[in-house]
C-alpha cells in the first residue's frame, strides 16, 4: 500500500491518539505472570503489540479482547507453557527483547523469531548479558559475525543468577529483558545506564508489587510473585510526536492532543522543539503511575539548532520527524549521537537523508547524525524502507512540499499506529491510500 499525500494544509483541532506502544507490551507481559486478573484499558492494537498478546498466548495465558480493553488470566511466574511452534514477533524489536528476557529462565525451550526486518536487528546485546545470568541461547551469525540475530533458540535451564550489569548503549529494551529475566534469577539484578532510559518497565513492576529500587542510573529488582493489577495506559507520546512536530513546524496549525502520556525519559522531543521556537503548552498534569497531559500546540517558524546529545534518549524514536522539522526550520540544525539510529526498524539516518533529499533539502550526513538546512520542500516519490515511522514522517513534509508526496509501502505504519492516515486526514492532510498495482 502506498500514500499519495496533497500538498499544503494545515492542522487543526483535537486529537486522541492510541495508546502507549512501550507500555502496551510491558502490561502484557506482566499480566501475564501475575497471579490473578489484570486488566487494561487503552490498549494499543497495532501489528506490533498485537504480536505480544498472541505470543503470551502460545505461552498459556488466556487474554481476551474487547477492543482496546483487554483482560489477562495471570498463569503466576512458574505457570507459563511450552509452546507448540516457533514464537513469532512480527516486526517488533522491542516484543522480542522483552520476552527473550522473560523465557530466559524457563524449563522449557523456545524459539523466538521475526520478520525479514526484525530478524536483521541486532540481539547481542541482550543474548550476551543473559548468558552471564547463565541462560542457554543461541541465534544466528552469518559469516561468524560478532552479532547475533534472531531466530534466537533458548533452551530450559533450572535457574539464573543475578548479575550487575553496566549497560554499553542506553537502552530501555535491554534493561527491560534483563529486569524480566532477573524475575527468574537467584539473588538480585542491578543494572547501571549512563543515561536513564524509558523508565515504563521500572514503574509498572513496581505497580504489580516487584521488589524493585531505583535510583538515577541505577535499577536493582529481587525477585517475587507478582500480582495482577489494572494498567491506564497513556496514549503514545511518539505516535503524538507526529502531529506535535507537524503543528509545531507549521504557521497557522494549532491542535490539542489529550491524554498524552508525559513519561520524563519520553519528553525530548518536546525540550528540542521548544529550543528550536516551538509554542508548546502541557495541561492537565495527572500523575496516575505514568504521568500524562493535554499538550496545545501553535504553530510557528522553527530556527535551526545544535540539538544537545543529553536529549537524544528521551527522543529516540523521534528523529524521523524532527529531521523534517529540520528541513522547514530557518537555519541549520545539527543533529550528532544518534549511533542507535542506524539499528533500528530501518538505518534511519540513511532512511531519512534519502528521502528528503530527494525532496530537495540539503543535508550532510555524518556517521552518528545529519547536519540538516531549512530547505525549499518538494514534490516526489519516495520509500519507507519498511519503517513506520519514515513513512509518518515522510507523510508529515507535506505541509511544506510544492508537489505531492508518493511514500512507497506505508503497511508498516499498522505496527505502531493503525489510526493514523485517518487521524492525519481529520486534522487537515490529504493522505490518500493506494494499493501497489492501482497505479
Ligand atoms: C523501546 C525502547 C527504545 C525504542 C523502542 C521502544 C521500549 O529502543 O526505540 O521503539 O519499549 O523499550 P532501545 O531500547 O533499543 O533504545
């Protein structure tokens, strides 16, 4: 399916989008090895979070869904299943990080695999520290590469062995598989991050009564039953992250997303936008375990910028479409520390720079970031490469281009955020639908 978006508009009005994709995955899991009912509503149905219900499924936990409401019979920590086939993932890293964590430490062996995409994604980084708690697995090195990709195959081991762990890149997923696996561990585990990454696994195990502790830097989790509880989930900050840039970038927009969730280790976009020029106000704070926001958004001419490296965790997923708010603002803004990048759903350095290039912005691209000019945007047709959120945010340059956008394979875009050509439309784009052989 590719989008052929119009040129111009504006956006205008209130949005809601879906629930948190991160904490959607996280709920699922941990209802799934409490003991008891959980419950959960503002559940995020995409591919991706879809992935991880069918998953705990094949694992033994009945799940039943009435939209975005789902109920979780919790099996307890020792009552997960073998499953009868290989666990399939779809195109989620973050599904397969967490649960590699999670069957780690199981008597039962299991395979966990992906798509094309999904299984080209880097997994040493978990397997590697879950060998040093003592789990048994292995997955693929083509060529003897260093790196480990999936299918990952886990065999049953009787116990692990807490560990204390200095994480080599900052990363939520990483930390995330290693606090569920520390639920399988004798003694505790402790893990350090030079920078505090997504929080949402810290805050939720604490929620369904985890013995955890958590300092700035540091996590350190003794195992326990967990038990079931009802999770709220906030709507997605990087699905919003769209519209906020798209709105921010754009004189004459002005939009009001409700129920945002406002996690301090997801806010970077916001601090980047506002030191760019961004009209961005937070209202009604609540603070219910993740604190959430309506944020009003005004449109404005962005000034170009050197992004301080301290934000970039805090808006990993959020450089697609800050690049295009980049490519409109007046200036130059340079974007550096961005390594991460070039392994996630697609090397989204390369991704993007090619995409907007062919929209005519100049940029230089560097090993870790782009030096990116407010340019004069284009017409064209261009690729996601298979990423969701290069498709979105390709969509987003619409507002500036002088010619329709083509954004080739946007099937993606339902592992994160089903809603949003829908969305998008309602708030002033043009975004029409096509199947390939249509055109
Ligand atoms: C996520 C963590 C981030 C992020 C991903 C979701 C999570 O990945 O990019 O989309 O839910 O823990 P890393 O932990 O690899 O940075």
């Amino acid at each position: 399916m590719k989008f052929i978006v119009l040129p111009g508009g504006s956006l205008q009005g209130e949005v809601v989008v879906a629930g948190d994709k991160s904490i959607s995955h996280r709920a699922v899991i941990l209802g799934a090895i409490s003991q008891g009912v959980t419950t959960i509503s503002n559940f995020l149905s995409s591919e991706d979070c879809l992935h991880t219900v069918s998953v705990c499924r094949a694992l033994g936990v009945q799940i039943e869904q009435h939209e975005d409401q789902l109920r979780i019979e919790g099996v307890g920590l020792h009552g997960l299943c073998a499953p009868s086939q290989p666990l399939d993932f779809g195109n989620a890293g973050t599904g397969i990080r967490l649960v590699c964590g999670l069957l780690a430490g199981q008597n039962f062996s299991t395979t966990l695999q992906g798509d094309a995409s999904l299984n080209q994604r880097p997994m040493r980084r978990v397997v590697n520290p879950l060998r040093q708690m003592g789990a048994q697995i292995s997955g693929q090195q083509p060529n003897n590469s260093e790196e480990i990709f999936p299918p990952l195959v886990i065999s049953p081991v009787r116990h692990l062995t807490g560990i204390e762990y200095a994480l080599p890149v900052p990363s939520a997923q990483i930390k995330s598989c290693l606090l569920l696996a520390g639920l399988y561990a004798n003694g505790s585990t402790t893990i350090i991050e030079t920078k505090k990454s997504r929080d949402h696994s810290e805050r939720m195990l604490a929620q369904f009564g985890a013995h955890i502790e958590t300092t700035d830097r540091t996590v350190k989790l003794t195992s326990t039953e967990l038990t079931a509880c009802h999770v709220d989930i906030p709507n997605d900050i990087s699905s919003a992250a769209f519209f906020l840039v798209g709105a921010a970038m754009h004189i004459g927009s002005h939009i009001l997303l409700k129920n945002v969730g406002i996690n301090p280790t997801r806010m970077g976009v916001v601090h980047i936008l506002r030191k760019m020029g961004a009209k961005i106000e937070i209202k009604n704070v609540k603070n219910t375990p993740e604190p959430t926001a309506d944020i009003e958004v005004k449109g404005t001419q962005l000034i170009g910028i050197e992004v301080p490296q301290e934000w970039v965790v805090d808006a990993i997923d959020e450089f697609p479409i800050l690049f295009v708010a980049a490519s409109c603002a007046k200036g130059t803004t340079v974007f550096k520390g961005l390594h991460e990048l070039r392994v996630k759903e697609s090397d989204r350095i390369a991704a993007m720079s090619e995409g907007l290039k062919k929209l005519g912005v100049v940029l230089e691209i560097f090993a870790d970031g782009l030096m990116i000019q407010g340019s004069t945007i284009l017409g064209g047709e261009l690729e996601s490469f298979g990423d969701h959120r290069v498709a979105m945010a390709l969509t987003m340059a619409s507002l500036f281009a002088s010619a329709p956008i083509v954004i080739n394979n946007c099937d993606p875009i339902k592992t994160s955020f089903p809603q949003f050509r829908k969305i998008a439309n309602t708030l002033g784009l043009q975004i029409e639908e096509k199947a390939f052989e249509e055109l």
